[in-house]
C-alpha cells in the first residue's frame, strides 16, 4: 500500500496562508455586506424644527431615507429669505414651503424650481392650520361688523405671502383692502405680546402658534384660511436643478422616502409620532396634541391649478411679474413614480 508524500512545514504554512486568503476574499464579496453596496446619496435639505416639517422628521427617524439609499442633511438656514437663493444657486437640493411672490419671479426668470409635493393644503373640511386672529376686546366690542372700524386697524402680516391674499379677499367681502389697513411685520414669537399689549390688532399665524395664542385668552380666531380659499394648495417640497435634471432618480428616492413619512404623518397623533415630534421641534406634547396638524395628500399631489387666484392677485398688486402655467410651477413625475412604487 503506498503512502501519502509528507508535506514540509513550510509547504504546509503556504497553502493554509492561500486559503485564508481565499475565504476572506468570498466573505468580502458575500452578498449582503454593506461594503459591496452603492455608497448612500446625498442630499442637503432646508429643514425647520417647526410642526409641518413632521414628514421630513418621521422619515429621517424611521429609516425611510435610509431604505433608499440616501443620506440627507438637514440644513437651517440663518434666515429663510436665503432659502430660493440657496436653491437655485445649487446649495441645496430640497426646500418646502409656500409659492411666495419671490419664488414666482424667480421660476419666471427662468430659475429652475419647481413643487413636487403636497406638504400642506387648505382642505375645506380641514383644522385650522392657518388663520387671521382678532385682539379679544376688539372681537367682543363688535368691531369686526364694522367697515368703518376695521379701517386702520393694524395688521401683522407678510404682503408677499400667500396670506396676504386670503386677508385681502376677506376684506373685499366687507368693502375694504388690505390697503385700509396698516402693515406691521414682526418675527412670529412677538405675536402674543403684540396681541396682548395692543400694538397690533390682526395677525394672522399658523399652527401651533394658533392654538398657543388661543391659549393666552388674548385672541380670537376671526377668520380661517381654509374657509375662505378651501382647496388651495398651501405649501409644498420643492426641488432644484440637480434633482430636476442631473439626479432625477435621487429626487424620486427621496419622493417614496418623503411618502411613507406622510402617511405616518397621517396617521395622526399617535405616541410614536408625538415622540418624534417633541424631539425634533422642541415643542411641548400637550400643545402638539392640541394643534391642528395640516392635511397632506398621501399621494402627495399638487394642486398647482388652485394657485392661478393667488398668481393672479400677486401680478394685480405688483409683487409678481406674470403667472406661470403648470408646467413652469410643477413637476409631476416624481409623485407619480413614488406612488408606482408603494403600490407594489
């Protein structure tokens, strides 16, 4: 019977220094290692610690960015005038807000911008979100039957907003324009002390700042703005150039990502939503149970053809060069693919 040749030590330390070699080299190439994956794309988002921001928040907090690849950094600015700027320079990839006069001339002047989301609407059977707030003793004395009294009555608003207009038309309906009125701007957080020490008589606020001021017992909510423009798309996540056109399959991954937080969003004030909620906006649960948190489609469609009032108010008054047709305010496809895929 013939024997099996002896292998060296040396031999021996080889072939074992091979094949240890060899496994490491499959266990790197298995399947599921996340060093074989793409690395995550990156984003840089225009976020506020404010309630209807809740989508973008629940999203980050739950993995749905994550489960897309992505890796998004929430970025506040030092002012949110520098947003579209910001945007349309390329600095940033997403914003959300509302189609303020400055962003309608901006599209106009060929910027590349455009709403790709419902972030929030006035629905007709909806909360109050948004909505001009009266000084009590001027509620209870019968002033806001008045015309005549309601001239020079001063306003805390934003002429360039969205809410200038619905005041405006809410005005109209009694023979008066904001025009009759005397604009003061403050920052939100001296609404109640403006309220209360009588410097101004309106504001108009949106929510929880609403429910806040309800609070106080200083104010009275006189007219909401779902009651007077219902339907009206509010605000929207809008997108620049590199999403656009150079990374629209970025855009639509961030669209399922943004979705699946709307719909958790919707589920209402459920203890893991207010969880993430007081977290990322500071804000106390009680007054987060409170306030009335803006619808958002799930499918997340905009409504850009309820916007041809508002442009067309803004180019009356001056603050807006022209309205723009659909095309040049939306860009459907993304919705449209993230909704192609959460059907699947």
């Amino acid at each position: 019977m013939s024997s099996i040749p002896a292998i060296s030590v040396a031999a021996r330390s080889t072939f074992c220094t091979l094949l240890f070699g060899a496994l490491v080299s499959l266990a790197a190439c298995a399947p599921g290692d996340e060093a074989s994956g793409p690395a995550p794309d990156k984003l840089k988002v225009i976020a506020l610690p404010i309630l209807s921001w809740a989508p973008f928040y629940i999203a980050e907090e739950e993995g749905y960015f994550e489960e897309q690849n992505l890796e998004v950094e929430f970025i506040r600015l030092a002012r949110n005038s520098d947003a579209l700027p910001a945007m349309a320079q390329g600095d940033v990839d997403i914003g959300a807000g509302l189609l303020t006069a400055g962003l309608m001339n901006l599209i106009a002047e060929g910027a590349r911008l455009r709403l790709v989301a419902d972030k929030s609407h006035l629905a007709a059977d909806g909360c109050s979100h948004n909505a001009i707030l009266v000084r009590r003793p001027l509620a209870e004395a019968g002033v806001l039957n008045d015309p005549a009294q309601i001239r020079g009555l001063r306003i805390e608003i934003n002429r360039f907003l969205p809410e200038a207009f619905y005041a405006d038309r809410v005005l109209r309906e009694l023979g008066l324009t904001l025009d009759d009125l005397e604009i003061i701007t403050l920052p939100p957080s001296s609404e109640a002390d403006a309220l209360d020490s009588g410097s101004v008589d309106l504001t108009i606020a949106t929510e929880p700042d609403i429910t806040r001021l309800l609070m106080t017992g200083e104010a009275v909510l006189w007219k909401a703005a779902e009651e007077v423009i219902p339907g009206t798309q509010w605000s929207a996540v809008l997108y620049g150039r590199a999403l656009l056109d150079e990374r629209p399959e970025v855009g639509e991954r961030f669209l399922v990502a943004y979705l699946l937080g709307v719909r958790q969003f919707n589920e209402g004030k459920t203890p893991r939503n207010l969880d993430i909620l007081t977290r990322r906006t500071g804000l106390d649960e009680e007054l987060l149970k409170a306030a009335c948190w803006a619808p958002i489609r799930d499918d997340g469609r905009v409504d850009a053809e309820s916007l041809l009032e508002y442009q067309e108010w803004a180019v009356s008054r001056g603050i807006a060069k022209r309205v723009l047709s659909e095309d040049e305010l939306a860009d459907h496809r993304f919705a449209e693919h993230a909704n192609a895929v959460l059907v699947r």
